[in-house]
C-alpha cells in the first residue's frame, strides 16, 4: 500500500508499536477531540461514548473546560506542601459536604491516582489502628502499585511476574449472587480467615468496592455492607470504601454506598472526581484522618491546582438535583434495554449493577466472545469496555450527560455489536 494511503490512525498505531511500552494495553482508537459522549478520531470518525476514558468522565468530555482555562491562566502547580492555594481547601470542604452522615467533621487528603489514593487510606488506617493487616476481596480491583497490586485479585495481566508482593494483605471471598456466592457466603468465609489466616485484632481495615468495577460490576447485595461494617465494629477494623470507580455518581448519588444502609470509615475517590484530570482523595472523620502527624501523608502533585479546580465543578455538579435525577432515569432506562437485549440474546447470562453503573455479564466464563464484541462495537462506532475475573462482561461507562438520542444510538450499535460477534 502507498504512503498516501495510510490513515492518520494507522501512522500513530505504528509510531505508538514503536516507541510506547507494549506492557500500555491500547485498543486501536486515536483520539483527535472529545466532548460530552461523543469522540472523533484522528481521521474525522465520531464514536458514541460508553467508555469515559475509563469512569473518568460521569460529568462528560471537558465539563469543566472553562475553570480549568481559568485556573491555568493563574498558576498551574505550587506543591501544597510549599504553598497551599483555595482550590485544594475547596476540594476538601465540599468532599466533607458530600460525606454520606450528617454531624461527622471530616477532613481528606488529595492525591494523584487512585492506587495512591487506596495507599494512602492504609496508611492512615494502620496509623490510626495500630495494626498491620488489611483485608480485600474476591474479584477486587485496588491499582497497580506494589501495595495495591498485592490488593487487586487478577494475576493476568495486573500481577504476573511482578511479585514479591507486600505482606499482611489477606484475602476473602466477596458476595457474587450470579456464580453462587451469597452475602451469608461471604460472611463464614470471613469467618474462616479470622479463624485460619489473621487473627482480627491485627486488622486495621477491610476495602470494599460497592460495586466492584474490574472485577466485572458486582454490586455488593443489599445487606452485605452494613453487615460488614458490623463485623468491622466488633473487631475495632476500619471499613475503607473503595469508591475510585463507582463513586462521583456514578451510580445515581455522590457514593454508592449512599445506596446501602451504611457509613464507612473512610472513602476512597479518584476517577470521575478530577473531570478527566488525575485528582483522587481520601476523605474520614478529622480523628481518623489527624492520626497521622504532620509530614506524614502528601506528594509533589497531589491536589494539583487545575485538577482541583475541576474537581470543584464536578463536586457541585453531582450533588445537584438534576444531576440525580438524570442519573436515576438513565440507569432506568439502559437497564431496561439491557434486559430486552439479553431476552433476546442466549449469550448474555446476567444484567446487574447500580443505577446506571451497568453490565452484561455472558453466561461462557470466557473472554473470546467479549472481546469479538468491544472490537465490534469499535468497527461500528461506539467505545465500549469488557472487564470481569474472566473479561466477559461487557460494562457501560457512559458519561451521565448523554442526550436520550444518543443514548439510544450507543445502545443500538451495542446490541448490534453483540450480534456481529455471535455471528462472526
Ligand atoms: C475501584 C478502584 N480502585 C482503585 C483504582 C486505581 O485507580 P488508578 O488507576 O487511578 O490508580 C481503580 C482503577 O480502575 C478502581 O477501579
């Protein structure tokens, strides 16, 4: 083939082979623009949006574009540890305002990643507890870090070859209502690894994701929080809220576990809280969170200027009625065209998640199908993701803004989608 009739995207596909770490998983896309659900690629074809740059974009492709301009033209990085500025202060006041219990004083802490964000809640649940061990779950996603490696329970392609993995990282079996596992499951099975593997008294918190994200959006069952934190009470164990992906509404209110009967110890964010910039916290009450001492806790970038200036629009925005409102009627209505989808499809084995935090989960334990699906949905022009203990669950990320019009055009090319590849 000539030169001239290579694609923008192919040269930057093979220029991207050549010099970026093949270990960067990437799909095929090359992204020129994005705005609110839509994204162009680098050779003018749009794509409908169910991606968010992975859960990063519940408020919509440059939402908050204007205060990020408006903060750059100040300053762009002081180093809160140097000089603090509003923006940061502003961040934590209204995170305090969005904890899940009036009456609690909190404060937060604000970091660069998520991973970080989940590193630093153990520091500060260790500190605060005087204990070492930390407790996760079946199927949990934590971040990709030594500590949070040793978290996240997927060994292909997140751990493998990377070990030794930090110690005193326990793990239990998580509530999976579809393969079998139910809350009183999951309970004896804690039950057993007090017994067999850490004694409780050396736990300084157990992390919980709501809704577990790569783990294939499993929604935790209705009573299993408040259950949990019970078990946590008697134990004197924190109860840390992973909320990087299912929180900043993406489930209908700030936090999932708004949705549950229940308050935790501390809340993870990250994600969808810097509007496409790398922001993440970790937000607790002012006791838990003063435990450690001055010095103790930061970073060069964390709660950078501009991505907290963001954040301060997306905070307001999620709090907002209508931002609620349109979040519960968008989980109603892709809810509803998943299931008529799944009638009408014998490979889709469960429709579950939280408001609109939604999946497919496919009967077969494998990732061929998934995958055949997502590359599809490419060829046809909508982002869609997979993700799952097996990579067969195919899970929307679509940014909350979406027009009904659009919205319904992701859902067409996604079932669509699912035909090509049971067809190909
Ligand atoms: C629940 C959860 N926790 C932590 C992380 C890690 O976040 P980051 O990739 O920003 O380090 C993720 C990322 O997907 C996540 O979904």
């Amino acid at each position: 083939m000539a030169i001239s009739e290579h694609t923008k995207s192919d040269q930057v596909v093979a220029d991207r082979g050549r010099y970026v770490a093949r270990g960067v998983a990437t799909t095929p896309l090359v992204v020129a623009r994005a705005e609110g659900a839509r994204i162009w690629d680098v050779d003018g074809r749009e794509y409908v949006d169910f991606a968010g740059g992975l859960g990063c974009q519940n408020t919509g492709h440059g939402f908050a574009a204007a205060a990020i301009h408006e903060q750059v033209d100040r300053y762009l990085h002081q180093c809160f540890m140097v000089g603090m500025y509003e923006p940061y202060v502003e961040v934590c006041r209204l995170l305090d305002e969005t904890w899940p219990a009036s009456g609690v004083e909190t404060k937060s802490l604000l970091l660069n990643s998520g991973a970080e964000a989940v590193e630093n809640a153990v520091k500060i649940a260790r500190t605060a507890t005087g204990r070492p061990a930390v407790i996760v779950f079946d199927h949990a996603f934590h971040g990709r870090t030594s500590l949070t490696m040793a978290m996240t329970a997927k060994v292909v392609p997140y751990k493998q070859g990377f070990g030794p993995f930090p110690g005193e990282v326990y793990r239990s079996a998580a509530p999976y209502p579809y393969r079998g596992v139910s809350s009183d499951d999951a309970l004896d099975a804690l039950g057993h690894l007090f017994k067999q593997d850490v004694d409780p008294a050396t736990v300084a918190c157990i992390v919980l994701e709501p809704v577990q994200g790569e783990g294939g959006f499993v929604a935790m069952p209705p009573d299993f929080p408040a259950r949990l934190k019970e078990v946590c009470r008697e134990h004197g164990i924190l109860y840390v809220d992973d909320e990087v992906q299912a929180g900043i509404g993406r489930t209908g209110p700030v936090w999932a576990i708004e949705h549950y009967d229940t308050v935790p110890d501390l809340i993870v964010s990250g994600k969808s809280l810097g509007g496409g910039l790398p922001l993440a916290g970790v937000t607790g009450p002012t006791e838990l969170m003063d435990a450690v001492p001055p010095g103790g806790l930061g970073g060069t970038f964390g709660g950078n200027p501009v991505a907290c200036a963001a954040a301060v629009e997306v905070l307001r925005e999620v709090r907002s009625e209508a931002f609620r409102t349109r979040a519960d009627e968008l989980g109603i209505r892709v809810r509803t065209r998943l299931e008529q989808l799944a009638a009408r499809n014998a490979a889709v084995g469960e429709v579950r998640g939280l408001g609109p935090m939604l999946a497919l989960e496919l009967a077969d334990p494998t990732p061929e199908l998934a995958k055949s699906v997502t590359s599809a949905a490419r060829d046809r022009g909508l982002v869609l993701l997979s993700c799952g203990i097996y990579g067969n669950v195919i899970r929307i990320l679509v940014p909350l803004t979406i027009d009904d019009a659009l919205l319904e055009r992701g859902l067409d090319l996604l079932e669509e989608s699912l035909g090509d590849a049971r067809a190909g």
